[in-house]
C-alpha cells in the first residue's frame, strides 16, 4: 500500500509531524473523529453527485478523503465495476483498465487494513483472481493524512463523511502545519473545514464533491472562509438538511446536512440554481433523491439562487425560510431602494466632554443639540433624559470657527487634552473639536424612527423631530413612505425574521439591529400600496398587540397561510424576553 510524503514540498516531513499523524492514527473512533454513514445516504451522495453505473465511471476518477469502515468506497466500487462491464470490460482487463478509477485515503492503520481486506473480497466475488484484486487495491488505497499526502491530478468526484476533530485534540506541531496550508482553518474551525478546502481545490473542470457533514459552517463565524472560497467558484446544486433523521451508524451532537458542490464555470451568469429539501419521516431518502433530480416542480423541493456574497451566511438551515426570503429579494426593493434612508447617531470620541445635561454645558444655547439616547426609549416613547451634545457644525456641515463662539471655545479648551488626544483629532489637527461623525445638518428637525442597536426584538420608535440620534441608536427617514406605517411594517415578525436570519447574535441572544442588517428589508414603494392598506397601517403603527401588526403586514406582503405561520414561529422564538411590543 502507499504511504505518501508532503504535498507542498514532496520531502520528508519532519519528526515531529510524524510523531503527530501517529499520534492521531492511533485514535479511537470517537478521538479521531470517525463517524460512519448509512448505506441510503451514501447512495443518496453517490446518485446526486452523478456516479452512477449507466456512465462510464472506469474513465473518470473518484476519490474519497477517509475511507473508514469503507461505507462510500465499497457502495462506489461496486458502481464502478457495473459500469466497466457494461461498457465491455472483464476481470482480464480491470487491473489495467481501473487502476486510476479510485483514490481513498485513510490514516488508521487498523481501520485500512480492515477495509482493504473487506476490498478485496468484494473484487474477488466479482471475478478478480486474488493477486489482481490484491493489485487493484493497492493502487486504489493509500495509508496517510488526507490533508497532507501528495495526490496527482485532479479528479471528476469527491465524496465522503470527512473526519469531526476539534482543534484542541490535533498535536500543536501538526495543527500549525495544517494551518500553514489550509487558509479556512479560521478561528475555531473543526477538521472538516480544510478537508472541504482540499478537496474543492482537487476537483477537475465540472468536478463534483459530495459531502455528508456538519452544517454549522453555512453560518457560523469559523466558516467564513470556506464560505468564501465556495461562493467565488463554486455551485451548490443540491441541499438536504438532515437534521431531522439519522444519517451516520452512531448518535452525533452535530447536525448534518448533504451538499454536493461543482466547480462552477468562469462566467458567473451561468451558475445554475440550487435546489434543496429537508429530510423526515414523511419521504425516504431514495424519494427525496429522485425528486431533487426531476422535476422543479416537485412537492418539498425548494429551487433558489444562493446569491451569497464572499463569507456571508449560507442560509440553509430553514429551507422554507430561504425560500420566502429570496421571493421577497427577487420581488422587492430593498428598504433604500424604496425610498428610506438608514442612518446611525453621531459618535463623539469623548462622550464625558460632549454629552452632559442640557443645562450643564456652558456654551452659546446653538451649539448644543438634545440628544436621544437608546435609554430614552420606554415603552414605545421617547422620555428624553435631558442630555445635549456639543454641535461643532455649522447649517452646512461645516466646522465653526471657534472665535465665532467664545463659551464653546472656552469649555472646549479646558478639555483639549481629551479632545485633541482623540485619533479622529489626530488625524485632523486643525479640527480638533470635531466629534468623529459629522452631525447632520436639518436631522435633528426631520421626522424618523429610532432603533437601538441591540435588543431582543425590534424597536422602532418615533421621533417627531425633537432629537439628535446618539451612536447607539440607527435611525430611519422617508421622504416617500408614511413613518407611522412603516413603523407598522418594522415591528412586524416579518421584519423581525429578516434581522434575526442575517445578524450576528450577542450573549444572551440578543439581535443586532445595524445598518447592514436594516437595508436587507425588502420594502414596496408606497406608490404600490393601496389607499385601504395605508390606513390600516397607520393605524397599527402604535399598538401593543403582535396580531394587529403582523395582519396587515402578512397581506402586504402576499403571504401565505403557511408562510406567516412560519413567520411567526421563526420571530417568537428569535425574541428574547416577552416583553410588551414597542
């Protein structure tokens, strides 16, 4: 059998790299993280991934990145050896006409020479006499560390159930050595991720990599990477979410989820749709197979552009939830695009010198604004606190001269340490005094909803034109929609739904409800809405009951039954706390 040097250097490795992939081979299953596959899932990913029998898979090549007890790599050889005798092939001519039909790594010397000998006896009952069979295996197997072994060329399918290993069970020596080579081996990420990167990166022109495996890098902070590399080359064609039904031989924390990949061609136009379904009780897997290959029409399958930019979340976890939301993207403007404007308060750099009471900053009344704070907003109102911030703009957006105001230059001259210690100061020695956003000329006067930055459910709250915004707060102005009706629309479940699938989750669970997160509200112009669905709401705009708002909002938005059952379901439990509506 072979055991191979390094992939980037082709020399021996170092002492203590060995010593480490020894060390990690001697693992039991649950240490070196194996977790072996049912027989209707691994011809789930064998079927989707287009290795099939009526092709002729002993011209094409497959590999499998840890072989194991042999769950893929039997199913797949039995597969290849239909299809060689159904193009003309014999017992005579397999060792020859075969020997590069498969690549399959495995580090665990025992689990290798179980699953060689189990090879084997399968190539003998199927004719090979015992010397072939023996030849053809070892040719096919190689006994090293998938992620550092030296392969040749590329190939036509990957597949396989890559090994769970967290990072704190990997010697230093070798993790370092994997992170040197494998870029989305980021942050906390278990072994999985770089196998997924090397095996992308072997896959041939229109390759195809298939994969059950742990579903928690779609979304999560470790696979941003990896998220990245499959977005810029890659097509997902087919999803199914497993977390629902067992998929492996043993019970596992991880929830799972099949995903076959294809490198995609260079021009982006053509990437092709992704469809995708969730497995259950309801179908078996060979049915939900059968349906993701036929028609697009079919019952229980979702068919959808990803659309995913770089590292942002894969959504995939809620497969109906995606679905809706990519209708909304595909229908509607975003909340920009409809004629709203997102913003966020202004941040001084030096809150204790900027921000005091009103009446406890000794500068000119026209040089300090009554600022709002996220604490000011109790039970759907404003209760302003009575805090100002100093004003160093003029109506243009222009720094005042300081002679121009004696008290404000005085006060800001016994502070000027803090002040000019600021980088923003620094970076701009002439202004020292400026805050780091520039206050707006005319907000302060402009009608807009205010919304703190983290909270356990929306809060979009109306400020007349009273009030400056302070940095903790986003604010949101129309010069198109009516604010109180599309308060009603941002105190909706549905708008709660848009926030809590793209943000980033605080500690306790609390949402982020920033700019970024914000202008993905999909929102029609108000031209469209008719004169009835105006009115109602308007009138919904200040009510405390959740069903008064969603109602209206769910017909806005052509909802269906199911859909804002959905909806509902997803928003409650993304609140934190049940506190009244604000």
């Amino acid at each position: 059998m072979n055991l191979s040097f390094d992939l980037f250097d082709h020399s021996e490795r170092a002492p203590e790299i060995e010593a480490a992939i020894s060390y990690m081979a001697g693992h039991g299953e649950t240490d070196r993280g194996a977790i072996f596959t049912r027989p209707e899932v691994v011809d789930a990913i064998l079927d989707l991934a287009g290795y099939r029998a009526d092709r002729p898979l002993h011209r094409l090549r497959l590999l499998e990145p840890s072989f194991g007890a042999g769950d893929f790599l039997l199913r797949a050889a039995q597969r290849l050896w239909s299809a060689f005798e159904r193009g003309g092939g014999s017992p005579a001519t397999a060792v020859e006409s075969l020997r590069n039909a498969i690549t399959a790594v495995e580090l665990h010397q025992t689990t290798f020479d179980l699953t060689s000998q189990r090879l084997v006896d399968q190539l003998t009952r199927q004719g090979l006499c015992p010397h072939d069979a023996d030849a053809l295996c070892a040719s096919w197997l190689i006994r090293d560390d998938f992620l550092l072994t030296p392969l040749d060329g590329s190939f036509d399918f990957v597949v396989g159930n890559p090994p769970y290993v967290r990072q704190e069970r990997i010697p230093a020596a070798l993790l370092n050595e994997y992170r040197r080579r494998f870029r989305t081996l980021y942050d906390r990420a278990d072994l999985y991720i770089p196998f997924f990167e090397r095996a992308l990166d072997l896959l041939s022109d229109d390759g195809v990599l298939g994969y059950i495996c742990a579903n928690r890098w779609l979304k999560n902070r470790y696979g941003g990477p990896l998220r990245e590399k499959v977005t810029n080359g890659y097509w997902l064609k087919y999803f199914i979410d497993m977390e629902a039904t067992d998929a492996f031989h043993s019970e596992v924390i991880a929830y799972p989820a099949i995903t076959i990949f294809q490198r995609a061609t260079a021009e982006p136009a053509t990437r092709q749709t992704t469809r995708a379904t969730e497995a259950g009780a309801a179908q078996s897997l060979p049915v939900m197979v059968e349906a993701l290959l036929g028609s697009p029409c079919f019952d229980g399958v979702a068919e959808f552009k990803l659309d995913s930019v770089g590292s942002a979340p894969l959504l995939l976890d809620d497969i109906p939830r995606l679905v809706l939301l990519r209708r909304m993207e595909r229908e509607l403007p975003t909340l920009e695009q409809a004629g709203c404007k997102v913003g966020i308060g202004v941040a001084t750099g030096c809150d204790r010198v900027f921000i005091d009471a009103m009446d406890a900053l000794p500068v000119e009344p026209e040089r300090k604004l009554p600022l709002v704070m996220a604490r000011d907003l109790v039970d759907g109102h404003i209760r302003w606190g009575g805090k100002a911030v100093l004003n160093p703009f003029d109506e243009s957006g222009q720094l005042i001269p300081l002679e121009s105001f004696p008290r404000f230059k005085r006060y800001l001259n016994a502070h000027r340490d803090s002040v000019a210690g600021r980088h923003v100061a620094q970076r701009n020695p002439d202004g020292w005094y400026r805050t780091i956003d520039r206050i707006q000329p005319g907000l302060l006067e402009t009608p807009k909803l205010l919304v703190p930055d983290i909270k356990g459910e929306g809060v979009f709250i109306m400020d007349e034109g009273r009030y400056y915004p302070h940095h903790n707060l986003y604010f949101i102005t129309s010069g198109e929609w009516d604010l109180r009706a599309l308060q009603t629309v941002l105190r909706s479940s549905l708008t709660l739904m848009v926030v809590a699938t793209y943000c980033t989750r605080m500690a306790g669970g609390f949402l982020r409800f920033q700019a970024q997160y914000l202008r993905r509200i999909r929102l029609p112009h108000w031209r469209n809405v008719d004169e009835h669905m105006r009115e109602r709401l308007i009138a919904a705009a200040t009510t405390k009951t959740q069903d008064e708002v969603d109602t209206p909002v769910f017909e806005l938005y052509g909802l269906s039954t199911a859909e804002a059952l959905r909806t509902r379901q997803i928003a409650d439990s993304a609140r934190v706390g049940k506190g009244l509506l604000q």
